[in-house]
C-alpha cells in the first residue's frame, strides 16, 4: 500500500516494505569491514534464522546476551565490549541489533562508545521496540533498579522493520507495545486512537504499527534532544515508570513496560482531569479502554511512598519538581506540568478504586 513507504529520520532510514532484504542490500554497500549481530536468547533462537536466510553467505559474528532487563546493565555492556575486542572489531565494523528494546539499547550503547564509535542498525523484533524503542536515538543502560539513568543520545544508521517477527512473540508482549501505539493516538492523533480503540488490538495491522513510527518519528525530528515537544511522548511515563520499577523490585512475575505505561496513562489521564482541561467523558474513555486491555494491578495506600521516592529520581525532573505530560484533550498533549505529592497519591487512587 502507498501508506507504507520508507521513512525518512535523522540522517537515516526506517525501512518498512520487505525490511529483512533490505538489510541485505544495507550491508553488500561494502561500507563495512565486519558485520555483529547482537541477540538475546530468544531472538537468537526464533529471529536470527529469518535474517540468517535473507543474509545469504554474508559473514557475522554473533553475541548473545540472556533476555530480559536484568541484562541491559553495565556488566552486559562490558561482556559485548569483550566480544568486540576479542572478535577483533575495527572502527568500520558494524553492530546489528536484533531484538526487542533491551537489545536496542544496550547494543546502541555498547556500540556508541565502542572505540568512541562504531556504526549500528535496529531489527527491531518485539511490537515495543518497532513503534517506540528503535526510532529517536536513545540508547542506554540501567544502574541498580535506575532505568536508562546512563546513556547517549546516537542515532542508528538505518531501521528495518519486518513483521514477520511478530508472529512468535507472546500475547504478552505484543499488549506491552500496543500501550504506546494507544500513547501516540492520545498525544498526536484522535482519529488514530479511535481506530485502536475500535481494533482488535491482538493483532495490530502493518498500518497501524507504521502509523505509530510515523507519529514517534515525526516527534523525535523536531526535537531530538528532548527540549520540548519530544517530551510528549513521556505522558503515562512519570507514574508508569515508577510503577514498572517497583514492580521489578517488588515482584516476582513484574510488569511489561507496556502493562505499567498503561496504569500511568490512567493516572496521568486522570491529573489531566484535573489540571489541564480534559473532560470527564475523556477520562472515562480512555480509563474503560485501558482497563479492558490490560489486567488490573493492586496499587495499596502502603506504596505511595515508594512510588514518590522513585519518581523524585526520576531523571525527567528538573529542579526536584515531579514533571509530567498530560493531555488537553484526547489528540493534544500539554508538557512541563509540575505535580504535587498530594496529587499523584489522588491520581494512584483514582487508578485502584
Ligand atoms: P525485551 O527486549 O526484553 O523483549 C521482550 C521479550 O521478548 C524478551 O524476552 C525477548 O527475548 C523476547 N522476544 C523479542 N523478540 C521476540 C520475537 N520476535 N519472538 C519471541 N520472543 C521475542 O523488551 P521490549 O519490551 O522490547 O523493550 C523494553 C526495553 O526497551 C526497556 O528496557 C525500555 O527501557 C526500552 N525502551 C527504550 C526506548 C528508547 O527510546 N530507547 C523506548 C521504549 C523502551
Ligand atoms: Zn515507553
């Protein structure tokens, strides 16, 4: 279809028709000297085949790190570090991330700093990593339970998005990015979340997810170092952060990032409510969307405190203010708003009840 054409970003590509032959085409340019393709476990065993196969007798050394957020840490870092030094990497190598956000943003980071640089691309394997983490240039590492609290700004030099990779992913996982495809609609486009909302969201179409990059990228052009109207894409984030990390602090089965930005898009839908014009039937929609969606958490009063302590760190504050975006109205976003503790315990509450 004519909606699905290559998208233009900050000096590269995001490719979207046949993605997995146009990495093919992306690495015979003979730029490069070496070719690394970083997996974690999973994607190692249901993704590499399909870019194996399209790779042909394309040469790489592989690094495979263990899935899940545990890995996206420095001692990670240092492991792909070793490989690259041990593999004999040279500043004309190039690292192929191939795998959800974790691979994404460890990988980006990695190789951002690798010899002060080398390139890297985005296969980006997961629903999450296609409409959010693979588009703007973020890549990072977490400390402790700090999430993305060390990183660069550092674009990739393309993105190939195949959805083909979708198929073997968990119900679980494809819920955790539809949360952000429902974000982009609420912050940019009141037509697009009509249609989610009206979608079986098991199964998100190639349009809608190309709709969503479309939206992320857009963004991430006009402000890529997060001044202004980037930060749009933070609403459900304050809160939804701070939830995810007490969850994976707390729980034994935690949260997808996609099932807390959810309960944060609530409460934070809920303080739009109440400070920044959205109306009630708003509220309402967007509350009964997202709780048919995604399983209802138990926030108790015993956590508020918690909660607060991990949203002062967070690193979108300034000047010790707890910052969040809220919404206008269903389709308009209203950045920088400074939120008192009383308020966000009144927007948790509003959630659990
Ligand atoms: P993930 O990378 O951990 O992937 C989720 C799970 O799916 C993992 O177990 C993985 O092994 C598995 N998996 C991946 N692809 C698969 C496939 N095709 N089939 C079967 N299993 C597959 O997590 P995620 O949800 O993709 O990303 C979350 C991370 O992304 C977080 O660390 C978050 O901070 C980061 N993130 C970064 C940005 C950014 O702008 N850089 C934006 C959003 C999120
Ligand atoms: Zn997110």
């Amino acid at each position: 279809a004519d909606t699905m054409e290559t998208l233009q970003s900050n000096n590269y590509n995001i490719y979207f028709n046949d993605a997995l032959a146009e990495v093919a085409r992306f690495i015979e340019q003979g730029k490069y000297s070496r070719f690394f393709v970083l997996t974690d476990e999973n994607t190692g065993k249901y993704c590499l085949p399909l870019l194996r196969e399209k790779l042909g007798d394309a040469d790489f050394d592989l690094i495979e790190i263990n899935a899940g957020e545990e890995s996206k840490d420095i001692d990670f870092c240092i492991g792909v570090w070793k490989m690259l030094i041990d593999f004999g990497a040279d500043r004309k190598s190039l690292l192929i991330n191939l795998g959800g956000g974790v691979v994404s943003d460890l990988g980006g980071f990695a190789a951002s700093t690798f010899k002060r640089g080398i390139d890297f691309v985005h296969v980006p394997t997961t629903l999450l990593s296609q409409v959010d983490a693979s588009v703007g240039g973020k890549t990072g590492i977490d400390i402790d339970s700090i999430k993305n609290i060390i990183g660069t700004f550092t674009q990739p030099k393309a993105v190939f998005i195949d959805y083909e990779f979708l198929k073997t992913l968990p119900a679980r996982q494809i819920l955790s990015g539809t949360a952000e495809m429902l974000k982009h609609g609420l912050i940019c486009d009141a037509e697009y979340w009509s249609l989610l909302k009206e979608s079986d969201l098991s199964q998100p179409t190639g349009e809608m997810v190309y709709k969503s990059v479309a939206i992320k990228n857009k963004v991430v052009l006009e402000d890529p170092h997060e001044r202004n109207i980037r930060k749009s894409l933070n609403f459900g984030h304050t809160i939804g952060h701070a939830v995810e990390t007490y969850s994976l602090i707390n729980d034994e089965d935690s949260l997808s990032h996609g099932e807390a930005i959810a309960i944060g898009m609530i409460c934070e839908a809920y303080l739009s409510y109440k400070k920044t014009g959205l109306s009630l039937d708003e509220l309402n929609e967007i509350t009964d969307v997202l709780m048919e969606l995604y399983p209802f958490y138990q926030l108790r009063d015993e956590m508020n405190d918690e909660l607060l302590e991990i949203m002062k760190k967070d690193k979108k504050n300034l000047s010790g203010n707890i910052n969040c975006t809220l919404l206008s109205k269903i389709g308009q976003f209203n950045i920088d708003n400074i939120c008192t503790s009383d308020e966000l315990i009144e927007s948790l509450q509003y959630y659990a009840s």
